[in-house]
C-alpha cells in the first residue's frame, strides 16, 4: 500500500487519480504544518472526501497525520484522519512511555489507529534500552511500529512478539542484531 503525502489540491488529485488508475489502496497523510499550509485538518479532510467522491474513486484510502505531536494527534482525530503516527523521540523515556498511553487512549477510544516511529540507529550498547521500549509498546497496544535500524526490527519481533513492526523508508542500522535480521 503506497504511502504519500499531500501539500495541496495538485497533489491531492494527482494521488488520488494515480491509486485509482493502479487500483490500488492507499495511505495520504500529512504532516501538522502541511495541513496546516492547507487550511487546516478540517479542510484536508473535506478536501480528500469531496474529491474522492467526485473523482470517482473506488479504492481504500486512508488519512493519516504524519509524525504528530499529541495535540495535533487529538486535534486530527476530531477532524476525522483514520490513523496517527507519534512521534515522542524529542521527549525522554519516561515521558514518550506517558504520552504514548494518552495517545492510544484517546485514539482507541474513538476508534482511530495508532503507529510509533522508532527512528533511531542504536549502537550494540543501546540495545537493552531498546529492548525495554518494545516490550512498553507492546504493552500499551499501538496498531504499529516503524522502525529504521533493521537489527531493531529483529530485536523486536523476538521480544515483543505480539508488537506489529514494519521497516522504515529510512532503513539503516549500526548494530549487530542487522546480521541476524538478515
């Protein structure tokens, strides 16, 4: 399923006309200062529903907040994305664990998807840490998680089992669990 941003009515079109040519669902998302470029999440909303219905659309499409804060991840909900993805790296552990929970709450409560990003390269001595985020995420049922160190990719499907994990477009790695992932 493609993934893509939008930044404008142009955009928007274009996407929407190339999913239904290729009959294939897909994800359009936006960033908080690109729906706010656009008018606002209201507007990307009405925009996205207005033209798939009038262009005809008969694909999946889903609406998604790219790398939001929890204020934007509350304020898209209301204006009616399907999916949030948090981004909580600017805070420190105890914080990201606190604000996570209040995300998948308030998301699930209202039926809305919630993925993490776990955009870090961890070096062989990051790994317990790492360990100990993926069994958090775990815990507090997010719908997903993406990962840019594919040695991390490993590390969590062998400790968090029942954690989705999914690579990143921005794969790289720096640590020795990439050979086992291999």
């Amino acid at each position: 399923v493609g993934q893509f941003n939008i930044n404008n009515l142009e955009w928007t079109k274009s996407i929407l006309a190339g999913i239904q040519e290729a009959k294939s669902p897909a994800i359009i998302q936006t960033s908080e200062g690109a729906a706010k470029y656009m008018g606002g999440y209201k507007t990307v909303v009405n925009l996205v529903k207005d033209l798939y219905e009038s262009m005809g659309i008969t694909v999946p499409v889903a609406l998604h907040l790219d790398h939001g804060t929890y204020e934007g991840a509350k304020k898209v909900i209301e204006a009616g994305y399907t999916s949030v993805m948090f981004d909580g790296s600017h805070f420190d552990f105890d914080d990201n664990v606190a604000i996570t929970r209040k995300v998948v709450e308030y998301a699930h409560e209202r039926g809305v998807k919630v993925y993490v990003t776990v955009n870090i390269l961890a070096r062989d001595t990051d790994l317990d840490k790492a360990e100990e985020y993926f069994k958090f995420l775990e815990k507090t049922g997010i719908d997903g998680a993406i990962v840019s160190d594919t040695g991390l990719i490993y590390l969590a499907r062998t400790v968090a089992p029942n954690l989705n994990v999914n690579l990143s477009t921005q794969a790289n790695t720096l640590n020795y669990k990439t050979v086992e992932f291999w």
